[in-house]
C-alpha cells in the first residue's frame, strides 16, 4: 500500500509551513552558537525573522534593522560576496560564517549578516576570547636537524597547514592593537605569527613558506645584527616588506637584558640608555623602510617597571614578552604573552600554543 500525498498541499509548505517554522530554525542556530554570541542575539532575531516572506532562488532581503541583516541567500552568492555587498569588505565573509556557524553559503539558505560589531570585547559567555601569539627565531632546511630555537623548514610548513586546516586566521599586530582597544571584532580563531632577531634563515626559509600560505609575519629585529653575517640585510628587509605580506619592528639595538643595570650605572645613565635601546631600531626602520612603529619585543623577554615605561614613553602601542599564553581585550598592552615554538616540539605541542579561548566559571 502506498501512501497518497495529501492533495493541494505544495511542498515547501511540508517543509515550512508557517513564519514561526523559520523562527524556530533561527531560533536552533543561534542556540548551536551559545558559548558564542550572547542570548539576546538570538532573541533579536526571533522578532526579525516574523513575517518574512521567502525566495529561495534569488538574494532577497528579508529583514533588516541597525543591527543586522536577514537574507536568503542567491545562487551566486558566497561568504565573500555577502560581505563585499553589505559590509563593504569581502576580506569580513568570516564574521558572516562565525555568526551563522556555517563554512559556506548555500542558495536558499537563510543568513543573518551583523551590522555593527558583536562583543567586540571578546567576552562571550561562559569565557573570553585570547589571540595567541607565536614566537620563531632561526630555521633550517627541509627536514634538517634543528636547533632548540630552529625550526626545520618541514616542521614549519606543517605548521602553518595546521593553521590552515583548522581554520585559523593569521591576524597583525596592529589588528590586535584594535582589539585591545575594544574597536574591532577578530575571528575566533585567530592568531599572530612574529620571528625574533631578524636572522638571514627567515628571508630564505620562512619567508618563502609564509608566501605560500600567504600569511602574515611580524619580523623583530636587533638592528646591531642587521647586515651580520647571518643576519637580515635591508634589501631582503624591503624586498619582504613590498610583499605586503611582512611587517619589521623593533627588538632593541643590542639585543642586551633591559632589565640589567650595568655596574656603578646611575639610574639616570640607565633610563638613557634604555631610550636610545628603544628608539634607535624604530628610527632606523622608520627610515629605511619607512614602516610605522608600534610594537616593540623585549629581548629574552625581559621586562619591568622601568623597562615598561621606558617603552611606552618612546612610543610603542605593544610590547612582548616570552612569557606563554593568550592574549584577551583585558591583557597590558605593553606585556604581552608569546608562546616559543622551539624545534621539537610536536603538532600537538604546537597545538596547545593555539588556546583561543578560555573559560570561566561562575560558581
Ligand atoms: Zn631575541
């Protein structure tokens, strides 16, 4: 015996048969992203999404206010394309695929686009959002032995596809300076690459692996250690540079212990010389590849209260440490944590570098 369909009804109503079928659909997805955006998003949407009418073929707005967008998605559209129209920046398809939890957009399919930032604080319940910062120093070729603080260029690109395989997203420091500040959004996932000492491997390993993956790298260098002998030259510096890809900031200009005084140094010898510490690489950056100085990385990651305001009166928005972990909207701007990935560190070494969030309990 065979089941007769019921005569005049049409198929999408089976499937949809009132509004309050599509509310209770937003309602499920922004219950999969709690722990993510808060509860009152999903309440928000509940009263957007009433009394929409759909059209599953073409992009149709159907709901809209100051603070999002409601669309069924065309068959040409992509995260890219939906955020180039409504957000003015295809680069942003992620804030539209973290908010809806989805990794591409389908024709049809219902999609809510934020108008204005969401917990730009990074503060969602349950815990915080920290960007990690991962610090490199010297690599070697192909599969090479490394050394404690050389990485072999096969562990590195293995890296990086770890990265881009669990969908990580390689951010700046100035986009983290943003963040701190409380004036952006960053992915969830996102993370920041940066290389200390500026050694002549980082041109020609790293660098060439960093292209591939086309990711961003913050490259700190000593500059009494430019132009050594393996040392990065300012023609390699430039030729990075241009790239886009490559930013060079300052790591002091002996790469001496800040927080050492030298013997029979009165304090204010000692503040002077930490100033010329601080300002003689940025001036010398600034001027030969004319890059805006922000960020500063103390050497062996030695900071104190002296070095700290020394750093901040020669006026650096950032400043590193070594000491590992993430950093949340709240961490000090000028001590920030850096996790070393040293050369035998495992995948899942490297991956417990990669913590981008931290919970918190309200017991
Ligand atoms: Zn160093």
């Amino acid at each position: 015996m065979t089941k007769k369909p019921s005569p005049g009804r049409r198929p999408e109503e089976v499937i949809n048969p009132t509004g309050e079928g599509r509310a209770r659909r937003a309602g499920g997805r922004s219950t999969r992203l709690l722990g993510g955006p808060p509860l009152w998003l999903a309440v928000a949407l509940f009263g957007l999404l009433s009394a929409c009418a759909r059209s599953p073929f073409d992009q149709n707005v159907i709901a809209k206010n100051s603070d999002f967008l409601v669309l069924t998605a065309g068959s040409g559209d992509t995260l890219e394309s939906l955020a180039a129209q409504h957000l003015g920046d295809e680069k942003k398809g992620w804030v539209i695929a973290e908010l809806n939890g989805i990794k591409r957009v389908r024709a049809g399919e219902e999609v809510v686009v934020p108008l204005k930032p969401i917990s730009p604080a990074g503060m969602f319940n349950g815990g915080f959002q920290k960007i990690p910062i991962l610090t490199y120093h010297r690599f070697t070729p192909g599969k090479s032995n490394c050394g404690r603080l050389a990485v072999s260029e096969d562990a590195f690109v293995a890296q990086m596809a770890y990265l881009r395989d669990r969908g990580f997203r390689v951010i700046d420091f100035k986009d983290l300076a943003d963040f701190l500040a409380g004036k952006v959004v960053l992915p969830r996932k996102s993370v920041i690459l940066s290389i200390d000492d500026g050694y002549k491997s980082v041109y020609e390993i790293a660098y060439p692996v960093l292209k591939r993956f086309d990711y961003p790298a913050t490259i700190f260098v000593y500059s009494d250690f430019v132009g050594a002998g393996s040392g990065l030259t300012w023609k390699e510096m430039r030729e990075m540079v241009d790239s886009g890809l490559i930013d060079i900031q300052p790591h002091s200009k002996t790469h001496s212990d800040l927080t050492l005084r030298l013997e029979g140094e009165s304090e204010k010898a000692y503040r002077k010389r930490l100033a010329y510490e601080l300002r003689h690489p940025a001036d010398l950056i600034e001027r030969k590849l004319g890059l805006p100085i922000h960020t500063f990385s103390y050497p062996y990651g030695a900071e104190n209260e002296i070095v700290i305001e020394a750093a901040a009166e020669a006026g650096y928005t950032l400043a590193a440490t070594v000491t590992r972990g993430g950093n949340p909207t709240f961490a000090h701007p000028l001590v920030l944590r850096r996790s070393q990935i040293y050369c035998g560190d495992s995948l899942k070494t490297f991956a417990r570098r990669l913590q981008t969030f931290e919970k918190i309990s309200l017991k």
